[in-house]
C-alpha cells in the first residue's frame, strides 16, 4: 500500500529552506548511508536537473551531505556538514551531470565508497520532503519513502531462487516480525530483493545474524532506523 | 481501505456516510494507514502546530536577515502595524496572517526550524491563516487542529492527482497547493460543510494555476516569502466568497486535473531552476552574479 501520510503533508518538520532541495534531499543521503552501512570515506555526489541548477542556494549539497552523516531534517547542524564531514575526514564531491529523462527533476545519484565496498544510489525528491529510491548499483528499483514505512530489508544475493524463500522462513521466525511483501530486481547473476515487512523494527544484532547465517547472500541492510516522519 | 480517498469526491463521499467533517475522515486515514491509534496521530498534529507556532513567535521578533541576506525584517514591519491598523486596509484578521506567514517564510531563509505544509517554499500560508483566524476565533487549540488535519486532507488530493513539487508544476504546485489547503481549513473552522470547503479550496486554486516558480538566484526568498503573505489574503477571501453563498463553478478535482496538465506543459525554465521570469530579470541576475552562478539569459 502506497498511500500519503498526513504527515507527508503536515510535515516533514525540518530546517529551511526547501523541503524537496534541503529535507528530500537529506533524506536521501541517510537512505544511501543506511545502505552502504560503515562510513564511506569519499562521496560523491551527482546532481541532476533543477538540483544541478540551484543546489548552492538551497542548500541540497549541505543538506545531502548532512544526511549521508546521518542528520535528521530537523538537525540545525546541517547548515555545518561540511564542517563535520571535515572533522570526521570524510572526502566529498559534487558534480553536476544529467542521468538521464526517465528522472524527475530533483535527482542525484550519490556514490559512496572505503577501502572495502563501493555502493552506487539514485534517488529523486518528489516534492514536499517526499523521495524515491530509484536505482541501487545496477538495479532499477523503486523504494518509496513514505512516512513512517521504512521497515524494510535491502538484500543482495546470488540470483538463486531458494535464497529468499529461506531468509523469508528465517525472518518470520523472529518474533513480532513477518514478510509482506518481496520485490526483486536482477542485474547479471546477482539478485537485489526488499523485504517489506511489517510488526516492529529489526535490530541491528538480528540483521548481522541473518546475514551470517544464509549462504550466497552479499549483504543485507535494514532501513528501519531510518529517520520516521 | 475503509476511508482511503484520492480525491474531492471520494472525500465527500466519505464525510456523507460516517456523518463527519472532512477533518475526522483525515485521522481515520491516517490512523488506518499506519496502524497508529487516533491519539498517537493527534498528539503528532499537535507536535506539528507547535513547532509551526514557534517559527511564527520567532518570525516576527526577529529581523536578522537570511543567510544569503536578502530577505528577513518583514514580518517583524508587518506585525507591529498591527498597532496602527487604522492605517491598514485588511482587518486584523488578514494583516495578522500576512504577518504570521511571513515569520514562517523568513524563519526558513534562516534555515530554522519549521514544518513543510506542504512544502516549505509555501510553508507560511497554512499557519498565517488557521492561527490568525484562531485567535480571532478565540478559538480552542481544538478547533485549530481540525483546520490543520483538512488541510492536510486537500494535500493529499492535490499531490494524488496532481503534484507538491515545484520542479514538476511550477509555483501552483507549492503556494497554490497551500493557499488551496488553508481555504479548506480555514473553511472547515468557521462551521462550513465539506462541499463548501472544497468549493473554497477551488477557487482559491484557480487564482494559482500556471503560477511561476522563478526564485532569484534559485533561493527560496524572492518571490517566496512574500507570496506566502499574499497566499494568506486569497485564502481568506476564497473563504469568505464561499461563506456569502457562492460556488466554484468548475469542481475541485478539475480544477486539480488542470493544474497537472498545466504543470506537465509549462516550460522547464519556470519550474525550479531559476533560468526564467523574474530569476533572469537584472536584479535577478545581478544576484546569480554575487552568488558565482552562470548567467543564462537577461530579460
Ligand atoms: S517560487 Fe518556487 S521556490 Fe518560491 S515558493 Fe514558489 S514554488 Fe517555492
């Protein structure tokens, strides 16, 4: 179910000026940080469309940045991310470049990278703090970022058909969570499938162990502790 | 869904069978929608009017200018007219919410802390209007928050069949949608049926469709705060028009169905980018001059 809160509406509560180039856009940034997991040590960041026009003045480069630092919307400290990401040696970039027609406007594809992983995001803001996660590495995907419904498990494991029906067996034995629904993408031999699920949030040692214990499974990222509106 | 609703219509339909106003069919969406109980979802609204009422009180004391220092002393001016209003034109009511809508507007130029309703370039006319009419009201904090959750309700049609972001349909998108929800609200809080509340809301929007969004220098300052101002004017009047008995003639969900093709049609230079209208006039590009962005085009 994709319904819009009323608090996508009344909402998001944030710091100016613009809820689409300064919240959408910090709510990006964290969704991307939620999926690479650990801190990436250079970001890049490609602005596309009315992003790439006008970011300095609202601040969207601030802002993106202050949510790969995991800052909330509200947070008065994006207004210093550049200041905080220098602190924490972290490198980033911006760049302007066009993805492509298919985005809306309000687009950037944040790449994040350390000496272990390279994770590759684009997301777009919709409009009043609103986003969408269209694209993760190579899969096309669409993640909407409803209020409140970040539930969901992010996997990426080998195209294999009996992965997800074991992890799904596995998640519904923890208590107080089930499985709603599973989408999938597959780019090559390698499968990306988001578990929406429903009950409580995941916990962080509960993710670690299930991704420990399936075989052919690159990663699996919870978005659960994504910022709720 | 029991009360899901996408449109002016389905919301009407809804407030006809369960007997409510537009209001309580919004927080049992909402409640539906994410399995919180109505409580949890009053107590967040509440939460939501209190920060916006903190923006407000500290809008209109304020007169530090904005970060990039070209707005930031208005709402302060207009407020202390308040004293003199033999002076003014507008009654209380309306120069009040001028005043309140441009505290918000500077509020988040600053980059305080305020509530996107529905986005924060139009975030001044939904509190301008439902907190100035309120105290006129003298009105409970009740009351205040029935406007704020029908106003939320018009978003959500709006956004359904049409769009909240500007980058998409221009400023009808933003201060359009805005003025459209707060005549709604401020509707629903002066005893108006659902049909009228919508009536409201479209006449209200019809004045915004094909509205610019041209920001000098991409900022979220000029035009912004002050249409938010002048937004809180044409809400009130659409209101007032609807509550001496006149109609729209043309329904509300038309009336968004227009605005999304006219948004889809209206050239990409006035829909957040600042490469058309009033972003490359001289004064316009005197400012992307300062700000060391690229001169496109001078009218
Ligand atoms: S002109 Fe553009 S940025 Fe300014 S309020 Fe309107 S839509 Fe928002």
């Amino acid at each position: 179910m994709n319904e819009i809160s009323i608090f996508d509406i009344a909402g998001p509560i944030m710091v100016g000026p613009s809820s689409s180039h300064t919240a959408g856009a910090c709510k990006i940034g964290q969704f991307a940080r939620a999926l690479f997991h650990g801190t990436p040590r250079k970001v890049t960041f490609y602005l596309h469309g009315s992003f790439a026009e006008v970011y300095k003045g609202h601040a969207t480069d601030r802002a993106l940045l202050g949510g790969v630092l995991k800052m909330r919307t509200s947070d008065p400290l994006i207004k210093d991310s550049f200041k905080v990401a220098d602190k924490k040696k972290i490198e980033y970039e911006f760049k302007k470049k066009f993805l492509g027609e298919r985005y809306h406007p309000n687009t950037v594809e944040i790449v994040l990278e350390n000496s272990r992983r390279k994770l590759s995001v684009i997301g777009s803001s919709v409009g009043g703090g609103v986003i969408e996660i269209l694209k993760i590495d190579n899969f096309n995907i669409r993640l909407r970022g409803r209020a409140g419904k970040y539930l969901s498990l992010v996997v990426r494991h080998d195209k294999n058909k009996m992965v997800i029906p074991k992890l799904k067996e596995k998640v519904n034995a923890l208590k107080g969570i089930r499985v709603h629904d599973v989408e999938q993408r597959t780019y090559k031999d390698k499968t990306l499938s988001i578990l929406h699920t429903k009950g409580r949030r995941i916990k962080l040692p509960e993710v670690i162990e299930l991704e420990k214990s399936m075989q052919h499974v690159d990663f699996i990222r919870s978005l659960s502790k994504l910022e709720k509106q | 869904m029991k009360y899901h609703f996408q449109t002016a219509e389905d919301l009407i339909k809804l407030t006809k069978l369960h007997k409510v106003p537009i209001s309580e069919i919004a927080k049992l969406y909402e409640s539906q929608r994410s399995g919180s109980a109505l409580s949890t979802i009053r107590n967040k609204m509440k939460l939501t009017r209190d920060i916006m009422y903190k923006a407000v009180k500290k809008g209109i004391k304020s007169n530090k200018k904005s970060i990039m220092g070209i707005s930031g002393s208005d709402a302060q001016k207009v407020y202390e007219s308040l004293k003199n209003l033999k002076k003014m034109m507008g009654n209380k009511v309306t120069v009040r919410a001028m005043a309140y809508a441009l505290a918000v507007g500077e509020q988040n130029a600053r980059m305080g802390r305020i509530v996107a309703f529905p986005t924060a370039g139009g975030a001044g006319v939904v509190p301008g209007v439902l907190f100035s009419a309120a105290e006129h009201f003298k009105a409970g904090k009740r009351k205040l928050l029935r406007g704020m959750f029908c106003a939320s309700a018009v978003g959500i049609v709006i956004a359904e069949g049409s769009t909240i972001s500007a980058a998409k349909g221009g400023c009808q998108a933003e201060i359009g949608a805005a003025v459209a929800m707060a005549a709604a609200g401020l509707t629903e809080m002066r005893g108006g049926t659902p049909e009228q509340c919508f009536d409201a809301s479209a006449i209200a929007f019809k004045s915004y469709l094909g509205l610019a969004c041209d920001p000098l220098a991409g900022l979220v300052e000029v035009p912004c705060i002050k249409r938010n101002a002048i937004g809180c004017m044409a809400a009130i009047g659409a209101s007032d028009m609807v509550m001496a008995g006149v109609k729209s003639y043309v329904p509300f969900d038309e009336v968004v169905r227009a605005a999304k093709d006219i948004g889809r049609t209206m050239p990409r230079t006035i829909k957040e980018t600042a490469l058309g209208g009033l972003a490359i006039t001289p004064t316009g590009n005197r400012l992307k001059k300062k700000l060391g962005l690229r001169i496109t085009r001078e009218l």
